[in-house]
C-alpha cells in the first residue's frame, strides 16, 4: 500500500496543474470535443461558452459565504475550543485519520456544505493536536467524506424527484425519499462506505520518511488585536460593542428557529450559511472582532471567485452542443435492466468532470436517463440514485468541489488527489457492486 500511495501522490504532483489551469485545459478540451463530435461549428462553441459563462454566480457566491463563515466561525474563541475538545479524542497519527473520516462522512450526510466546512476545519484542529500526522492525508480524509452528500439529507437528485411539480414529474411521478436516500441499497452502500474509508485513509499513512507534517504554529489564525484606548470615539464603541452583536445574532438564531418550526429540520445551503453567519457574529462577540475575522477568511476565496465562472462556461458547451446526450446515450445503448444503474452511475461520473454540480448534472442528464430507464424497464428510482452518486463519486479527484477545503487548509489540489485518486478506486467498486448486486 505504502508503495501505491507514493505512486499515486507522485504522479498527481508531477501531473495535476493547478485548479485554475485544470478548467482552462478542461475548457478547451470541451470546446474541441464539441466541434469534433457534435459538428458544431468553432463560432457556435464560443457562444455556448460565453452564454453559459455567468450561469452559477449564485452558486458561486454561496461557495464563497461557505468558506468565509465556516472559516470565521471556526476562528472563534468558542468554536476552536469545541472543535479542540472533539479533537483531543483523537491520541494518535491514526486515530486522527479515522476521527476526521467518520466526522466527515457524519457531516455530509446531513448537509454538503456542512460536512465541506466542518470536515476540513476539524482536520487543522486535529493537525495542531497529534504529532506527526500527515497533513495532506488528515485534509485528503476529510474531503473523502463528501463522497456520500449526494446520498443523504441534502443530495439534490432525490429531494427534486420527491418535490411536487418537480421538472420530470409527467415522465416518472413523485419517487419519495424512501425509494432513494432511505432505500435498502442505498444505507446498504452508505453503511458499507462508512466501514471501509476510514480504515482505507488509515492504511494510506505514508512511511515515516514520506509523512508531511505541519508545525501547528502556522495554522494559528493571526489575533487581531482590537484597540479599547480612552477615549473610544462613538464609531469606535459601535465597532467594539458586543451589545449590537448579539442583538444581531439573536435575530439570526430567532428565524432560524422559525424556519425549523414551519419546515422541519431540512437543511440546504443557503441555511447552512446563514447559521454560520450568524453564529460568527455571536461567538465573535463584537462586530470589529467578527469584520477581524472576515477579513482574514476572505483571502482563500478567489480560487472560488475565479474558476467557478469557467465550469459554468463549460456547462453551457456540454449542454447546447449536445455532447451530455452524446455520453449519456453511449452507455444507454449498451445497457440492459439490470446493469442501466451501473452504466448510469459510470456515464455521470464521468459527466460529472464537465458538469461538477448535482442539481445541474441532474437538470441536463435526468430526462436522459429516466427516458433510458422506463424503456429499459429499470427502476427510475435506482437510476436517479446512479446518477446521484456517480455525481459525487468523481468529485474526490475533480478540484472544483476541493477548492472550500483546500481553501481553509492552506494546500494544493495536487498535495492531497494522490490520496483521493485511492478513494476514487476502492469507493467506484463499492458503489458498482451495490447498484448491481443488491
């Protein structure tokens, strides 16, 4: 394993540009691949790309806010010393690996978001705590637990396909939640993840020679101090007043509570951050302390900022030149009853490095695939959850969804894919096997 490990982490660091440059080189395979084998001409890519260009700044402002609260909560006085308390569990290089997998995998079952942020910040809290941990595998075992998002509370394929009225409704009907997320198979494949990636990133610890630690020092976020000199002018006690802050958090917290009253505990990003947000606010203490905080967790956000306006661009040249039904189609034609779901969950992982966003990948794959089933006579419930994990399956070596985690740990997307490139292999078996066996 030992030798496989350094292998893998060789080639992706000799190999893996960086994930600014891994979208550009991305970008113009796309736009050569449509022109190739959709005849569409050079001018008409072109105008896929630019039309599609700006289609996720929303998206892209709420990966930024889940970065930039996760990190201001975490740097809070309370929250390190929750996430220091959890941490101290962990007493060794290996308990920590297996620790933060569990914590991870925990998390993105609930909510992506949530297990993106918390996987990683409790990942340098471990880091600061356990001596000679490797730190591109304690973030590596983080991120793997996102592998499971697309299968849980928030995974975007089966809460659209049980939504009244939902887009597909007239083809396949309302499929509750039942049939997917708490279908058999699927807590069978989830159960069976939650088993084996821990003790899988506990059998990648590289030799001792290989381990790359990281002085606990460094991961210290700077303490800005906050002047209190007499006499403070007005705007200086307004900065500093711990009266408006929680005043302010409280009416955050208070329609939150509302929110979970009239709708149940569903989570979706947009709540995720407005919890971190004004959690931040409240353990912070102080508006000058919490805009502190900000201004020192807004530095990791341009990767963000600038690469996700490129995957939208390539979406658009997927999706207008008609290369996502090409791929699709492929594997529907080779597909019986049986195998559709696997063919299913290959076709979107690979779909999945053009078009790294679930609800997208569904809105452009989904009536393909569901055409597909019902012809086939496969379960459309089964193959909707093919496509939900085949969407997630390849984000452990596709860097738009690393870029929050990478972001808040301060490394490469080529410091911890060596490792995922492993998960990649080992999980693509556990998923096929479940869709086909079980």
């Amino acid at each position: 394993m030992k030798r496989v490990i350094r292998f893998s982490n060789s080639l992706m660091e000799r190999w893996l540009p960086d994930p600014f440059l891994f979208v550009v080189i991305l970008t113009l395979v796309v736009f050569a691949l449509g022109i190739g084998l959709t005849g569409s001409t050079p001018v008409e890519m072109v105008a896929f790309w630019g039309e599609g260009f700006w289609a996720l700044l929303a998206f892209s402002m709420q990966m930024v806010l889940v970065l930039v609260t996760g990190f201001v909560l975490a740097s809070s006085p309370i929250f390190k010393k929750g996430l220091g308390s959890l941490a101290s569990v962990a007493k060794s290089p290996g308990s920590a690996i297996i620790w933060v997998t569990l914590i991870s995998l925990a998390a993105s079952w609930i909510n992506w978001g949530f297990g993106l942020v918390i996987g990683a910040l409790f990942a340098k809290e471990l880091a600061k705590r356990v001596q000679g941990v490797d730190y591109r595998l304690l973030i590596a075992s983080a991120y793997s637990g996102f592998l499971i998002w697309h299968a849980g509370f928030s995974g975007s394929t089966p809460l659209s396909i049980a939504t009244e009225g939902h887009p597909l409704v007239d083809t396949i009907g309302i499929i509750p939640t039942s049939e997917t997320i708490f279908a058999g198979y699927n807590l069978i494949i989830i159960l069976a993840l939650i088993v084996i990636l821990p003790l899988l990133n506990r059998l990648m610890m590289p030799a001792k020679e290989d381990t790359v630690t990281v002085d606990p020092a460094v991961l210290e976020e700077d303490e800005v101090a906050v002047s209190i000199a007499e006499p403070l002018t007005p705007a200086e006690k307004l900065e500093n007043s711990w009266i408006l802050s929680m005043v302010i958090g409280v009416l955050g917290i208070a329609f939150l509570a509302y929110y979970f009253v009239q709708n149940g505990f569903a989570l979706n990003l947009d709540l995720v951050n407005f919890l971190f947000l004004f959690l931040g606010i409240l353990f912070h203490g102080t508006p000058r302390r919490y805009l502190n905080a900000v201004q020192n967790a807004v530095k990791g956000a341009g990767g963000i900022i600038i690469q996700f306006p490129f995957y939208a661009g390539i979406m658009g040249m997927m999706t207008a030149s008609g290369l996502t039904l090409m791929m699709s189609d492929m594997f529907v034609s080779i597909s019986t009853d049986v195998t559709f779901p696997l063919f299913a969950f290959l076709s979107a992982g690979i779909v999945n490095f053009f078009v790294p966003s679930g609800g997208g990948q569904w809105a452009v794959q989904g009536p393909i695939m569901m055409d597909a089933a019902i012809a086939l006579d496969a379960s459309t419930a089964k193959v909707a959850m093919a496509v939900a994990w085949g969407d997630a399956w390849t984000n452990m070596i596709q860097p738009f969804w690393a870029l929050p985690a990478l972001a808040i740990a301060g490394l490469k997307a080529k410091d911890i894919m060596g490792f995922c490139l492993i998960v990649l292999f080992v999980s693509g078996i556990v998923i096929g096997l479940g869709l086909v066996l079980i």
